[in-house]
C-alpha cells in the first residue's frame, strides 16, 4: 500500500500525458486529412512535417528563460487549454492558410509544454523511481500511437472530421484537469523572476554553455543521441514514399504496417516497464540505441512487406528501450534549477538540423534514387551507434549512470 500511495501523483502524471498524446494522434490523423482534402497536395500534407521544427527554431531561443523562472505545472496547464482551444478552431478555418497558422500557434504551445513536462517529471519523481516510470511513459506513449490513430477512424467514420477535432480537443481539457489535480512543486516569489529581455536570454545562454563545459561528457551523451535521431527523423519524413514507390507496398499493406509498428512498440514498452529495474541505464540505452539501428537498416534493403514489417518490428520494439534510457539518463544529470534552458537550447538545435536533413535527404533521393539515400543513412546511423555506444561505455563514468 505505502509504495502504491508513491506512485499516486507519478500516475496521475502519467495518466495526463498518456490522454494529451492519445489527443496528440487524434490531431495528427485529422489534420492531415484536412489538408489534404484542401489542398489535393501531397506537398502541402508534407509541410506539415516542417512546421514544428521551423517554430521551434524561433521559439527555443528564449522558452528556457520563460519556463525556469516560473510554475513549469502551471506552464504544462496553460499549454493544454491553450492547444484545446486552437484545435477546436481548426473547424471553422476557411482555407489552408488559416489552417497553417494555427498549426504554428500549437507548434509554439507545444515548445512550451516539452521542456516543462521534462523538468516537472524530474522534480516529481523520485530518481529511484524515473527508470520505471519513464518506461511505463513509453508504455502509453506507443499505446497511443495504435489507440489514437484507431480513435481517430472510427471517429470520422461515426461522425465526421470537424466533430473528431472538437472531441480531440476535449482531451486536452481532460489532460489539463488531471495536472490540476497534482502538487505545486515549486515556490516562485514574482518579484524573483526576471525580465524576459535580450539581455537575460544572452545570459541564459551563457548558464547553459556553462553546463556544457562543466558537464562535458553528459552534454556529448545527448547532444549524439539527438544526432543519431536527426538520421530517423530525416528517414521517417520519406518513410511513405519509401514503402508505396519503392518497395510497392499497397495502401492497406501501409496502413497494416504502421499497426504492426504500434504492436512492436507497445511490446517493448511492456517488456521494458516489467523489467526496467533489472536492466541498468546504459545496457537499456546501448541495446535499445544498436537494435533500433539494425531495424533501420532492415528496413533500408527491404524488398517485401514481410522484411520491411520485420525491421519495423524491431525499431519499434526497442525504441522504448533507448528512449527510457536517454531520458533517466537525462534527467538524473541535468541540474532542474536550469533544465528548461538546457532542454530549450538542445531542442533548438535538434529542430535546425532536422530541417536540414530532410532537405538534404529529400535531394539526395532526386540525385541518387531514394534506396540509395535511405540505405546510405540507415548505415551511416548505424556506424554512429557503434561509435556512440563505445563512448556510452568509456571506463570511469560509471556514476554518471547511477541510480539512485
């Protein structure tokens, strides 16, 4: 019973994000419809690929600076009413270009909401308790990805796209409802917080590359690891031009493949949330990070839906693997008095470079072919998970990597 009451306000936490990304999928499925019932443009369903990275390029110069200096529960509240009241406007948007500024208003919502949760997690949960709570997070986290696309058909089956908005829109009330339920954390006087001015921002800056040069082997432990996922994020941006044109799978085969990808990554979360306290930090993140590459690469020279579903399997499996893994490893090091900064300022340059590289990619298919590019990457990430995982295991940073 005493450890059930521990986990009182964590799974509460848990339960308020595990609805926001059900709502996150809902969003996803009926967006894209939308534009491209619109439109007719695959180009334009794609921009929606670019619209987060670009605001966040805008936006995480200075979103640390907000978030550290204030209620990081609050700032997660405010971020979900705030992305529950857009989407219920997307209705009564009368063309895309509406559409699309309101895609950047919840863009901008949601580089809020990122580097809150993570420093609110950190703060609420016991570092004893983050490995296991980070893994059930990657439980619901997948469980979403096959619930809320499922919602989202049969939604705008029974009644239609607009209705399926209005009731997305509901889950982030519910989301929202659940976090005033949990404990303000912090107490933060108004006359303590700074300006929100240039000058506070430079100096911001100069915290977090502080930390940078004080920390040095944790900040190029994560600054590898967003590497390594520009390489996927860049792969998944041509993921269905990949699978339709070049491998010649049929729209249900797709359709089925992205399901099976789901399963794949429930299983592994499931595993994992069973067995994260006999699997240290660095094995999680070593496993998870070489075996997500293999199904990379599985996926790069497949031929038929029956090896293209196997590598998906098996990224999707051990997906959760390496992201529990990051994130206690992140959490465990990175100072909460500055991790908004911190968070803010890595996720600045995570989203440059994942523009760049689905630019880059996307010529490299025109130059080459699009296997070719798709092979290239896969093998190169995989040669940089090699290299990362050594790196991962370099004697005398055990502590880095301890648990409680």
């Amino acid at each position: 019973m005493k450890k059930l009451k521990h986990w009182k306000d964590p799974g509460t936490l848990l339960a308020s994000t595990g609805i926001a990304s059900i709502g996150d999928f809902i969003y996803l499925v009926a967006i894209n419809l939308i534009v491209l019932n619109m439109t007719g443009s695959a180009a334009a369903v794609a921009g929606l690929w670019i619209v987060a990275p670009l605001t966040n390029i805008v936006m995480k110069f200075w979103t640390g600076s907000f978030i550290d200096y204030r209620s990081k529960r609050k700032v997660m509240i405010a971020t979900y009413i705030a992305r529950a009241g857009l989407i219920a406007l997307i209705p009564f948007a009368p063309n895309v270009l509406v559409i699309y500024v309101i895609l950047v208003l919840l863009s901008i919502a949601k580089s809020f909401f990122n580097p809150s949760s993570v420093t609110y997690i950190t703060m609420l949960v016991s570092q004893a308790m983050r490995k296991r709570f980070n893994a059930i997070r990657s439980f619901t986290s997948s469980g979403a990805f096959i619930v809320g696309p499922a919602v989202a058909g049969t939604l705008i089956l029974l009644t239609s796209i607009h209705v399926t908005l209005w009731i997305n829109a509901f889950f982030f009330v519910v989301a929202a409802g659940a976090m005033l339920l949990l404990p303000e954390i912090e107490k933060i006087e108004k006359a303590s917080i700074p300006k929100l001015t240039i000058q506070q921002v430079k100096t911001d800056f100069t915290v977090v590359f502080d930390f940078v040069k004080q920390s040095s082997y944790v900040a190029i432990v994560y600054i590898g690891f967003i590497a390594i996922l520009l390489f996927t994020f860049a792969m998944d941006a041509q993921e269905v031009v990949f699978a339709r044109e070049v491998v010649g799978l049929s729209e249900l085969e797709y359709s089925l493949l992205i399901s099976i990808t789901g399963i794949g990554s429930i299983a592994g979360a499931l595993v994992l949330s069973v067995l994260s306290e006999k699997i240290s930090i660095r094995m999680m993140t070593t496993t998870g990070l070489l075996l997500m590459s293999a199904g990379y690469v599985i996926y790069a020279f497949s031929w038929s839906f029956a090896s293209i579903a196997a590598g998906f399997i098996l990224l999707g499996f051990f997906n959760s693997f390496l992201n529990t893994g990051m994130s206690t490893f992140y959490q465990n090091n990175v100072p909460v008095d500055i991790m908004g900064r911190v968070t803010s300022v890595f996720e600045l340059g995570q989203s440059a470079f994942q523009v760049l590289f689905v630019l880059l990619l996307g010529a490299a298919a025109d130059l080459f072919s699009l296997r070719e590019a798709i092979v290239t990457a896969a093998l190169f990430m995989l040669i940089l998970s090699c290299v990362f995982c050594a790196f991962l295991w370099k004697p005398g940073k055990e502590d880095a990597f301890a648990e409680e």
